[in-house]
C-alpha cells in the first residue's frame, strides 16, 4: 500500500499545467504540495460527484489535461461515472481512486466492500483504454510518466495507507491556499485561471 506522500509528491513533481480536482482526503495535503491556480477542491458538497464535475471540466476544456483525485468511497457512489467517463470520448482525463477502504475525513468508517471491490476491473469493464493498478510506490512512481502522457480516458486505482485527515473547514485555519476561501470565491479564482488568455 502507498501512502499519500507516496503517491502525490511524485504527481506534484510531473505535473506542469493539468488541472487537479481533489476530494476529501486527498484535499489538504495536495495542497500542501501545490498552490496552482488550476487546483480544485471538490470537497463540500455531497460525496460522490467528484470525478462528476472533473469530466466535466475535461469536456469544457479539452486541450488541457484533467487529473482527478477521487476517493474510493465517492467512486462507489457514482459508479455509473466510469461508464459515462468513457461514452464522453474525453482523451484529456485522468481519473485516479484512492483506495483506502474507509470515508476517512468523517472517522475512518469503512466504505462498503471495503478489500474486495476490484475498482481496476470496474473500469476496464466500462471500457477504460487504459487501466492501472497500484499496491508498490515503486511501480507507481516507474508508471507515472507513461500515465500522464498519451490518449485517455486513463484509470489509476491505487491502494492506500488509510489516514487521519478531519473534515475540511475552509478558513484560515488550513493551510492550503485553495481552502482559506469559500467554495464560492475560489471557483470563480479557478473560472479566471482557466479561461485566461493563453491559459
């Protein structure tokens, strides 16, 4: 199993001017690592719609590349997504699951078939051109160039370490900068970003 560093430092250190949209657990500590104006925090609203809303981006931007940090339990809430993921034809979208087996910033409660859901086989079932499954950092971090590069959409299905990430707050009290302000104002920070000229 990975642990977040393993898994996000060597993203953080690729990743050029892709779009990241985190949820839950992965929120705060890709913050910690990135403060890119292109990084959106998914973790406010009900579970489950984050890879939802990433594909969406992909689909409104398609020259640019789309990352989607998701979580294990968010992904069981809307498997249909994999489905709708590969019916859309978007090339530019990455769909990552962290697959920690708990809904980890509500306590650690195990998500439902916590061990035996085969997310990989999931997505090669919807029709994923490319899938891959991690349990080594070392072949995780040996894979990364080759899954960030080349036609998506792309499945990464990680097995993680569970951690002790809480709830988010979106207050000063966090230390990344894409959640010291209000969902409200930084996605219209991330609206300006992405439309600019050039961007």
């Amino acid at each position: 199993m990975l642990t977040k560093d393993e898994l996000l430092v060597p993203l953080a250190r690729l990743r050029t001017d892709e779009v990241v949209v985190t949820c839950m657990s992965a929120t705060r500590p890709w913050g910690k690592l990135s403060d890119h104006a292109l990084d959106f925090a998914s973790a406010d609203s009900a579970m489950g719609h984050t890879a939802d809303l990433a594909l969406g981006i992909a689909l409104a931007q398609p020259s640019r590349r789309v990352l989607c940090l998701n979580g294990d339990g968010s992904m069981l809430m809307t498997l249909g997504t994999l489905a709708t993921v590969v019916g859309s034809d978007a090339t530019n979208f990455i769909l990552f699951v962290l697959e920690n087996g708990t809904y980890e910033i509500t306590g650690n409660q195990p998500i439902p078939g916590a061990g035996r859901v085969d997310f990989a086989g999931l997505a090669r079932a919807a029709g994923f051109p490319r899938v891959y499954s991690f349990k080594r950092a070392e072949d995780y971090r040996a894979a990364l160039p080759e899954i960030l590069e080349g036609e998506g959409p792309v499945f990464v299905g990680v097995e993680m370490e569970p951690g002790t990430e809480g709830p988010i707050s979106r207050s000063d009290r966090e230390e990344a900068r894409y959640l010291k302000t209000s969902l409200a104002e930084w996605s219209r920070e991330f609206r300006r970003a992405i439309t600019a000229p050039g961007a």
